[in-house]
C-alpha cells in the first residue's frame, strides 16, 4: 500500500458531498475533510482499524470544501489479496446529517420537558406547602375538647381543605370541605376558600347556616371552571356542650357515644349548584366523652378489591374498634383501613378527617 493511504478512486456520489472535484481528490488522504470539531476519538477509531487492517464504521463531523459541515457515516473494510495481505482499503460514506440533527433536536426537546417538569414539581412542592400551611396549627392547643385531623391528598395537591378557629372564650368554629375533581385547579379553589373563611366575620363564623349560604351566594359554579364544593361547617360550644353544623351536601358526621356510633343526615345542595338552596342546623347536646368525627367523602367512596366502596357503616365500626385509643390513633387506624382496602395501599380520592372529643 502507497504511504499515507493515498485516495486512488472516488466516486461523482463523493464529489457532490464534500464540494471537492475529483481531480483535487485523488492522490490525497481523506484526511482534508476534518475540522476543528471533529471528533478527536472518532478519528483515532479510523486510524487504529486501518493500523490493525480490520473493518470499522463510525460517525463524524467533516467539512465540505465551502466550509460548511456534515456528518459523515463513514465505513472502512480491507481489500485483501489471494494470500491474505490487505492490498487497499474501501470507504463508503454517507450523509446522515438529518438524522443526528433530529437526534439533536429531540435531545435538546427532551431535555427542555425534563426542565419544565422539574419546575413543574419544584413549583407543585411549593404549591402544596403552601396548602399544608393552612391546615389547622392551634387545634391542640384549644381547652375543653380535644382536636385533632388528617389529610391524605391524592396527587401532589388536594381539593380537601379543613381548619378550626376560636370564636370566643367558649366557642369554636370548624369545617371540613370538598372541591369536585383534582389536581391544581381544585387546589387552588380550596386554597381560595380557606383564606376567605379564616377573614370572615366573627358574627358570620358563628352561624353555620349563614356561613353556607354566604359561601354558596359567593362561589356559584360558573361555565369556565364547573366547580361545586360540599361543606361541613360547625359551631362547638364547650360551656353548653352543643355542637351546632350544617351541611352542603357533605358525608354525614359521625357521633360516637361510648360505644354507639350513629350519623346525622342533613340535606342541602353542595355550594354552586342552585341559586338559593335551603340549608338546615343540627344541633347536638352533647356529653364528657363523646367523639365527632366530619370527614371528606374519600374516605367511604374509595372502592376496596372487590369493587364495591368502603362505606360509612364500615367507617363507624372501624371508628367503634378503635374507641379506647387516643383520638388522633384513631383516626390514623380508621382511615388506615380505608386504604387497606385499596389493592395498592393508595386512594383515588382526597380524603381528609376532623375528630373532636369532649373532654372533663
């Protein structure tokens, strides 16, 4: 073989490629078409299998004769004569610039989606931060009744919300509510109407029925985001030991009398449905001892294994079994029974639920 693997033919195919004719081609090492960007270990691929006399294919970015780049598969495979000496050495060339610019592209796509959906998450993390932080922080705190709440989202974000405030010395005010779908579009409504409630009145506050038709006169469902919410709200009065609520379509609480549990199931359309609904007030006398539970309606609709929901009768059972343990276990065991029933441990739905104990 000549010194320096002199190119002793090539093709009109090669000449349109590169912009080189083929007289200033031949007698030459294919070597002019690199560049300051090729490859470095591309190159040495080439050299070594031509060292070695064994076939290689590779790809690299070369020049053309105007300057302009391509990339070049490129395969080199030994001639070899009757005797097995490797006489010269074919190239074959092709250029596949299309597709490692759509290789490229697609890279480059594919990394903007990973950047959008980090942000995405980072600004969901921080989104449900912001939800967590509007969940009850003094209820433990309040004297002559025990509180104590979970809250099980779904998805990153809920459409759950609950809360308990003071209203005065004897009083206190609390909510479980519910916003139709998921996602951030119910988290965002949930997270409207906790801050509306905590600015409320302290004279709206302290009438449950007022407050519900005050909610559904300020939040009607409108064409663009077709949300409705149901609602809990309800007044304790730990001097008269009365519990005062009423209820937007919301799951009937649960009143858990030593060992008897029974619920109370009052009407009324969910807030957005219907102009002017009627709202009704339940009001409870209450006893030492006594557990109301108010709950999202995740916590019976969730369908168990074997398609059929969790249901409220189970929910007060596993209420009942667990009546000699402190409030909050409670609460954790009974709603860990719900997912139980699930064949992967997870909920469909947000679920959420506030306990109050009357205490000594």
């Amino acid at each position: 073989m000549a010194p320096d693997r002199p190119l002793i033919y090539v093709n009109d195919g090669f000449a349109r490629l590169t912009g080189f004719s083929i007289e200033e081609t031949l007698g030459s090492n294919c070597r002019f078409l690199q560049g300051p960007d090729t490859d470095p270990a591309a190159v040495k691929e080439i050299r070594d299998a031509i060292a070695e006399e064994r076939y290689c294919e590779v790809e690299l970015l070369n020049y053309r004769k105007d300057g302009t780049t391509f990339w070049n598969r490129l395969s080199i495979t030994p001639v070899r004569n009757d005797v097995g000496q490797t006489t010269h050495f074919i190239g074959i060339q092709s250029d596949v610039t299309r597709r490692r610019l759509a290789e490229r592209h697609l890279l480059d796509l594919n990394e903007s989606l990973r950047n959008a959906n980090d942000k995405m998450q980072r600004d969901l993390h921080a989104a449900a931060r912001v939800q967590h932080a509007l969940l009850p922080t003094q209820a433990e705190s309040l004297s002559g009744a025990a509180i104590r709440w979970a809250y099980l989202p779904c998805d990153e974000l809920a459409g759950d919300i609950l809360d308990v405030f003071q209203i005065d010395a004897n009083r206190i005010a609390f909510y479980v509510l519910d916003v139709s779908g998921h996602g951030v579009q119910a988290a965002l409504l949930s997270t409207t109407l906790s801050r509306w409630l905590s600015r409320s009145s302290l004279e709206l506050k302290s009438h449950p029925v007022e407050m519900l038709e005050h909610l559904n006169d300020n939040f009607q469902l409108d064409g663009d985001s077709q949300q409705f919410f149901t609602c809990c709200y309800g007044v304790l009065d730990r001097q008269a030991l009365t519990l005062s609520f009423s209820s937007a379509g919301h799951p009937s609480p649960i009143l858990l009398r030593g060992n008897d549990t029974s619920e109370f199931q009052l009407p009324g359309f969910p807030v957005g449905i219907v102009a002017s609904p009627e709202y009704e007030l339940e009001i409870i006398q209450l006893r030492k001892g006594d557990r109301i539970f108010v709950y999202s309606d995740g916590a019976i609709e969730q369908l168990g294994t074997t398609g059929q929901p969790f249901g409220s009768v189970r929910l007060m059972q596993e209420l009942t079994a667990t009546r000699s343990r402190s409030l909050q276990s409670s609460i954790d065991r009974s709603l860990r029974s719900v997912l139980n029933s699930t064949s992967d441990g997870k909920s469909d739905d947000d679920i959420s639920m506030l306990g109050i104990e009357i205490g000594d």
